[in-house]
C-alpha cells in the first residue's frame, strides 16, 4: 500500500508539473505544426480525464510500459506484441493494432470532421447564384496617392472555387473510394477527391494523423505517393492541386491542414471550428486507443 501511494503520488507530481508548463504556455513545439493554446475557459469545461490525458501525453508522462520500466524498473513490452511500449509505439507504431485498425478507426474518425467542412464548402459553392461567379476581382475606385487595396490570398482562392457551380466530393469512408476515371485511370484511393468537371479542377486530398515529430516525414510521403496520379490528370487537361495534409495523434494540428481548409475558403469562425473539431476528433481517439492498450479484442465506440 505504501508503494502504491508512493507511485501515485509521483505521477501526480509529474501531471501538476505539466499543468503548471500549460499554464505558462510552454506547449512543446514541433516542426509544421501550428502552436495549440488552450484558454482558462476550455480548461475548465473539458473532463479532468481528457484534460489529464492531453497534458500527460503531450509530455510523454502517461504510465506506459516503457515510462514505468524506466521509474520502476517494470517489464517494458507491449501487452499486444514484443516491441517496447513507449508512448509512441502504443498511439502509432504497434503491429497488432495497426492489424487490427486501432489506427485507421482514428483516422476515419479524424477524416469525418475534415470532410464536413470540405462538404459544406462545397455545398456553399455550388448553391451560389451563377451570376456569383467571377474569375477576377471587381476594380475598385483608389483616391490619387492611395494604394490599391491587397486582396488576402483566401479570397482569391475563393473566387477560384467559385468560378463553377459544379464540384463533386468523394471521401474515402463506408465504402471503397474509386478515383474518378473521367480524371485518370488509377488503383490509389486518396482520403478525398474534389473536383469540377466543368473547370477540369481536381483537388487529391490525403490525411495523415502521425506522432508529432513525423509530420513533415508523413507529408512528404504522401506528396511523393500522389506525384504520378497528378502528373497523369495534367497531361489529360486537369489542373491538379495534391494536399497532403496532417493531424498529430495528440490533436496537434499541421500547417498543411490550415493550409488546405483557407485554400478552399475555409475562413473565420469556420476555420476555427474546424480545427478544433478536428483536433479533438485525434485526441479522444488516441485516448480510447490508450485506454484499450491492454486489451487484446480491439472494439471502438463512436466519438
């Protein structure tokens, strides 16, 4: 009894010296990854498990198997297979549960979000008055010795989606995606597929939900993955945009993800929904998959 409440108490020696680092904004930072801040008002509504799993697992000091084996001299290895069962491993890097679709429960779950907010761009768009559309931007009077007003980038880009009223949308969940062969002939089932065939516009949209510090490495792959697919719909007349994008597995949202959501006209409170949506979307996922890491018969529950 004595050791356990010596245990006890160190690990909530290490969860009050995480919460004292959130609370000062020391949030660990990793490349193309967007800064995450939670203010005192989303602190105080989010459950204290879920709060403590965030905090614990953003600084690697969650009870793993490998963490404990390191305090306590406990036996390091995974419960479901025999790799050493560090935080990483047990989120993103275990066999059995990639076997077993731990992961891609997670990512779909991930995708659900991400794909409203496309759904409902797109809808927007194409519901639209035609004589909405316009492929340039409207002169304005400019007063001698003024300057002409800049443009922000996410209006341009939405004034190019905007030029038709005909996008479609396909997403990689509930059923098996099959690219659209009007585009190109291809086996590759990227995450989502949006397009316009009056534009010959196709949008190749590839979500990634890795361990933090392999952002970059996942987007890079994944770029490299759709390379030939959009080389193929360019010589057959296609403007073709590759968007790999990435949520960390801890809710950590990339640069790339933000990129896409404004490159679509995704702006404002929208925006931040969104990211949100799709930040804890990743978060309570991996929570679960943690909560089940013991657990041999992988069963996941809505979110």
């Amino acid at each position: 009894m004595v050791v356990e409440e010596i245990r006890r108490q160190e690990e909530v020696d290490r969860t009050t010296k995480a919460v004292s680092l959130v609370k000062q904004g020391q949030w660990m930072k990793w490349e193309g990854l967007e800064r995450r801040e939670l203010s005192w008002r989303e602190l105080w509504k989010m459950e204290a498990n879920n709060l403590s799993f965030l905090i614990r697992a953003t600084y690697d000091v969650l009870p793993s198997p490998k963490n404990l084996h390191q305090w306590y001299g406990e036996d390091p290895t995974c419960s479901l297979c025999p790799a050493d069962a560090t935080l990483k491993h047990i989120l993103t890097g275990c066999k059995t549960s990639l076997t077993q679709g731990r992961y891609t429960w997670r990512h779909n779950q991930v995708l659900k979000c991400l794909a409203a907010a496309v759904e409902t761009k797109r809808a927007t768009v194409n519901s639209l008055p035609q004589t909405a559309t316009n492929s340039t931007i409207t002169a304005s009077f400019v007063r001698e010795g003024q300057k002409r007003p800049n443009h922000p980038p996410s209006t341009l880009k939405l004034r190019e989606l905007a030029k038709a009223r005909d996008w479609k949308l396909l997403v990689d969940i509930g059923h098996q995606l099959i690219f659209p062969p009007e585009i190109a002939s291809t086996t590759l089932r990227p995450d989502m597929v949006l397009w316009s065939p009056l534009m010959k516009s196709v949008y190749i949209i590839e979500l990634t939900v890795p361990w933090e510090n392999a952002v970059e490495e996942a987007y890079e792959r994944k770029k490299l993955r759709y390379t030939e697919l959009a080389m193929d719909a360019q010589q057959r007349g296609w403007s073709t945009k590759v968007y790999p994008v990435e949520v960390g597995c801890r809710g950590f949202v990339a640069s790339s993800t933000i990129r896409l959501l404004r490159d679509l006209g995704v702006q404002g409170q929208a925006l931040r929904q969104t990211i949100r949506a799709v930040s804890e979307a990743a978060e309570r996922s991996s929570q679960w998959i943690w909560m089940k890491r013991k657990d041999p018969c992988w069963a996941h529950r809505p979110i």
